[in-house]
C-alpha cells in the first residue's frame, strides 16, 4: 500500500524499531482529513446528508457554537464532522458571499465552490472560513486563501518570534506573513488566541481502521479527541477483587477512560469484523476503552504496539483458526501520539472496544445463566474460540528461558504465563449471547490472590494463582505449554462457577491456599506444589486439593458427558511437566470436536454422564470425524481413581 497523503508509512528504521515491517504500521499526520475525504469526499453535506437551512453570517457563529459538544475533557469542545458538512454547506456558503465583500461580486459563485470543494488539486477552505466566522472576522477568508492557506494548513500553533507570537500552520514552508500582518492589525492577541483553539476543535481527528493496516495518529497537545467521556478508571489495583477487576487487563498500568466516539469520526473494520463480514456498531451508544500509557517513555509505547499488532501479520497459521481466534481477541483500534511543543513531552494512548467486565465478572454478575441447560453449549462455544485466540497467539511467540533473578524476568512473565480471568474480557450482545476475548499478553496484567507470607499474610506485588510450576523450577522453560496450564486452571474454575457457583470457584481457592515448602514463608493458592527450592520440574505435581476437586465435579449430578470430558481434557493440561501437557494444537482439536458434538446432540451437554443418556453412535461419529479422533470415553492419561 503507497503512502496516503496526510499519511506516511514507516520509514525502514522506523519499521524495525517497531518489528513488524513498514507495511502494518501507518503513520497519519494529518488527524485522518485524506481518510474521511476518500469515505465521504470533499462534502458529504450535500451528498449523503440534507443540508441546513443556511443563516446569515451574523447568525452562522451561534449556528456553530450550538454544535459544539464536549470532548474527552470536559473543558474541551470540537465540531463533530456531519454537523460541521450539514452547517458549512454549499448553500451556507453561498447565502453569507455577497456579505463577504472581500471577494468581487463576478466571483462569488466560483469562490464559494472553490471554498466548498477546492480546486485544481488544493484542498477546501470551509474549516478556514468556518474558523474565521467564530472570530468575527469573516472578511478575512480572502487573505487567507490568496496567503496560501487552506483547511490542509489546520490546526494553527503559535511561534515565539520578535516579542510577539506568530501563527504557523502544519506546513514547515509556509509563512503566512499576509495573514498574520491582518490578524495583528484587525484582532488582539486574546482574539488570535481563540483563533488558533478554533482550528483544534475543527479538525477533531477521523479514525480509521482496515484489516491489514493499523493507523497510528500524531497529534498536538490542543488537539481535541472527539470523544465524550462516561468513566474514568485510574490507579487500578489488580490486587483488589471488588473494583474495577473487568478493566485491569486494559489498565493494569495506565488509565483507562470509557468514551462514546461521534459516529461521524471514526470508520473501523478489523481483520476479525472483515473476516466475518461485519463492521463495527455506529450507534451513538457504542463504547470504546481508551487506555493512557502512565509510561510516556517510546521504547514502552512501542513494546505495547509490536505485541498488540501481531495478528495482522500472520503467514503461517490456518485459515480456518485464524478466522476463529481473531473473533475472540481484544484488538486495538488506533493508537494516538500528543506531542507537547512546549514541554518536549509525549503522551502515548491505545484504543479498544468496550468490554462488560472481565471473567471473574462475569461468573459473579450472570449468575442466572447458570441454570440454563443450554450453557455449556455456549461454554463450548466460547472456550473452543479463546484456544483458537491462544493458538494464534503462540504461532507468533517463542519459547524463552529465564529464571526468577534473571533481569528480564518481569517483562517475560508480562508476556507468557499470564492468562487468568482477568484478562478474559466478556461482553453481552444485543442478542444476549456470551462472547469471550482474550486480552493480548502485550497489554494484560493478572489479576489473583496476592502471594503473602504465611506469617503476616501481607501482600507483595508478585502474582500467584495460574502460573505454572516452570516458574518457580531455577533455569524453567517459558513456553507455550505456560499458558496451556494456566488456561487449564481457568477452564477448571469455569466449570466450578457452572456446576456449584462462583462461592465455590473461591471456595476452593481457600482450599489450595497452602505454604509453598520452595519458599519458606510464603503460602499461595497455586494448583502445584514444590517439594524444595532445589526441585526440578520433575518433582512438581498438583495439590491433592487439585485431585479431590476434580473427582468431586465429576459425581455433580449436572456434570454432563461434555464436562466430564472437558474435566479429563483439564487433567491433561494441568500435568506439572510441561513437556507431557497437551499441545496447543491438539488442545485446539479437542475443543473443536467438544464444540462440534455440543452443536448436534443435546444429550450430549445435559443430563448426568454417568446415565447413559448420550446418543453415544451420533457423538461417536463426530468426534471421530473430526481431527481430534478420540473415544467418547477416554482415560486421561494419569489416572485420577474415577470409580465410573
């Protein structure tokens, strides 16, 4: 894809700084003015939208200011884009020229198209005039035009220059001596000041997404996000299970604010919504998370970026899996650079959609739906997708050796072995249904019971709960197998929240809350346990409570073939050496034969497994057919003394 004018692709240096090629990563400095241009063209006022009844010019500056909503910060205003074509229309334009007695009365007409449209390759000055009119000083517009601006020149910025402050535009060549001489003579500097705030509020960046692109967009501190804040989430502790938990794995450390974007300022379709023929929701209530780096420093920006980004440059992973794993990842929609002149200084942001919580959330707040029969059908459904999202994900990560005094140990750990529910995010559709996405590792922090010291009990920052024992092995393997296990534990818990409520996924927590004898002092809820810090992986195994729970599942009434099955399939996941756990890929298959099965027999998901009412012969067929190719009742593959 060339370069957009308005947008510059990454230079080579650039491209690498980031790992992922100049071809993904988009720069766009002109706040997305060629990207609406190219959606809607020069108007859309008079094209796809009926035009206001046009005002006088003494009007126009109340027909404007009435538009005019707040932004991200409340004492920040924009001119939303469909409002602004509505108002400063073709017919607007031309009803306020014959009181524009800068221009000679024979070209009115063809200087308000000129305004409206542009002309023989200039871009429109409507924005220009628009920003005029709201000084008072309309007449201007002449002087401007023939000093060379144009709506491309916006937003203004002032320059120190002798003793007094000078306009520039975004054109490093352009003086715009002209104009600046009429504004001194014809305004004060409180005038000249609302001047240059006015083309910030009008140029309210247009955002836009595309399958194999990701926009990033510079913009300048005055800048205005056209963004109507509803929450702000900031100082979120990921230790504390009662507020804020669905937003820890967007804001485990920066601050996250929940925003409505104007329908008119954004255009996204991701390679997921392109994949399944949908684009984004445009309604007015569509929520959107806009997380704020606390980190302004770029190397951290960019780690986020690389990590967020990889699945728009995957070469080697199944078509199929991809258009399954992509539906259930959290992608990022744009992200956004604010460049502070004064100051030298950069703010950094990401943008997702909204989600309704986290898993924890979402097993605390829907418990109603656990005495729907037909939920494990969606439970396939939805673990079947987040396997294909973790499969995805391990397609593009390798294995990493570390120990826990190594220097990168923290930053591996953010990026393996972190899954949990926390950073399972969960949404309600329109329809009702449960959909499940898995927040990239780049971005989530995990949210589980504080390791304490078994004498005083009082937290440190390090977290416990779903990792695997390679943690804790010295010269342990970080791999893909990390993340099999900790997955294993949250389907585990999934299972427990479905058959018993989600009293007992903390009840058992409780249970597994024992010291660890590797490290003397300190009691977890881990799911193994380390005979001594001198272990290999070897010498982990699971915590009998671990055992017990799970034989305990098994005799729930409620427990059906397709939850006995997920159990034994959870054993396998769980195995302390990562060398013996299921593969990804296999795990993948499973789920897919699970979900399949779910799909075409009922039975199959209600009713006691132990009964006998599984239509055995049409189950069998299908899990045979499928890549899985598995018995419906199979062993797993260490025995845990079933009395079936």
């Amino acid at each position: 894809m060339a370069p957009e004018t308005g947008s510059a692709q990454l230079p080579q240096g650039e491209a690498s700084r980031f790992g992922l090629g100049g071809d993904i990563v988009v720069i766009v400095e002109d706040r997305g003015e060629q990207h609406y241009r190219n959606d809607f063209g020069a108007l859309s006022a008079d094209s796809a939208q009926k035009p206001r009844e046009p005002v006088s010019l003494k009007q126009l500056p109340d027909a404007l200011a009435r538009i005019m909503p707040e932004g991200l910060n409340e004492s920040v205003a924009y001119f939303p884009r469909k409002e602004l074509d509505e108002i400063m229309s073709l017919s607007q334009i031309t009803k306020i020229m014959p009181e524009l007695e800068c221009f000679d009365d024979q070209d009115k007409a063809e200087q308000a198209d000129m305004i409206c449209f542009g002309i023989n390759g200039k871009p429109p000055c409507r924005k220009l005039l628009a920003a005029l009119v709201g000084i008072q000083c309309a007449r201007l517009i002449k002087c401007a035009m023939d000093d060379g601006m144009r709506d491309d020149c916006l937003p203004l910025w002032f320059e120190p220059r002798d003793q007094a402050f000078f306009l520039k535009c975004q054109n490093q060549d352009h003086v715009h001596s002209k104009l600046n001489q009429a504004l001194s003579d014809a305004t004060t500097p409180l005038l000249r000041n609302a001047l240059k705030q006015s083309t910030h509020s009008l140029t309210a960046p247009y955002l836009k997404q595309l399958p194999d692109k990701h926009f990033h967009y510079v913009l300048d501190h005055g800048d205005k996000l056209p963004m109507e804040t509803l929450q702000v989430l900031e100082n979120l502790n990921t230790n504390d299970e009662d507020k804020n938990a669905g937003y820890v794995a967007l804001g485990g450390f920066g601050k996250v604010y929940k925003v409505q974007i104007n329908p008119s300022h954004y255009n996204f379709v991701s390679a997921a919504d392109s994949r399944s023929g949908d684009t984004v929701s445009k309604t007015p209530q569509k929520c959107f998370a806009l997380k704020k780096l606390n980190d302004n420093k770029l190397e951290v920006f960019e780690e986020e970026l690389k990590s967020l980004l990889f699945c728009l440059h995957h070469k080697f992973v199944d078509e199929q899996l991809l258009e399954e794993g992509q539906k259930h990842m959290s992608h990022v929609r744009a992200s956004f650079e604010i460049r502070n002149k004064t100051n030298s200084t950069t703010e950094y942001f990401f943008l997702f959609d909204w989600q309704d919580g986290n898993l924890s959330e979402f097993w605390r707040n829907e418990d109603k739906r656990r005495n729907d029969e037909n939920h494990p059908r969606c439970m396939a459904q939805q673990i079947f997708g987040l396997a294909a999202a973790l499969q995805c994900v391990h397609n593009d990560r390798t294995a990493r050796q570390c120990s826990p005094r190594a220097q990168n140990y923290y930053s591996v750990y953010g990026r393996h072995g972190d899954l949990g529910p926390s950073n399972i995010l969960y949404s309600i559709t329109e329809r009702g249904e449960l959909e499940l996405k898995l927040a990239d590792f780049g971005l989530t922090q995990l949210h589980s019971r504080s390791s304490r010291t078994f004498d005083n009990k009082k937290p440190t920052h390090r977290t416990e709960t779903y990792r695997g024992p390679e943690f804790d092995i010295k010269d342990g393997m970080i791999s893909r197998a990390t993340d099999i296990f900790s997955f294993g534990c949250v389907i585990l818990e999934y299972i427990t929240w479905y058959l018993l409520g989600n009293d007992a996924v903390k009840g058992f927590s409780d249970t597994r809350f024992k010291p660890e004898p590797h490290r003397p002092g300190f009691a977890t809820d881990t799911y193994f346990s380390i005979p001594s810090k001198l272990s290999t992986i070897d010498d982990a195994v699971l915590k009998p409570q671990v055992f017990e729970h799970i034989e305990n599942l098994n005799k729930n009434p409620r427990c059906s073939w397709y939850l006995h099955q997920m159990l034994e399939l959870v054993v396998q996941m769980l195995n302390p050496n990562p060398q013996k756990r299921i593969q990804s890929s296999r795990l993948t298959k499973d789920l897919h034969a699970f979900r399949e099965t779910c799909n075409v027999d009922q039975s199959y998901y209600t009713g006691y497994w132990k009964s006998g009412s599984l239509n055995v012969s049409f189950t069998f067929c299908y899990l045979c057919h499928s890549e899985a190719n598995f018995p419906v009742s199979r062993k797993p593959s260490w025995d845990l003394h079933y009395t079936a």
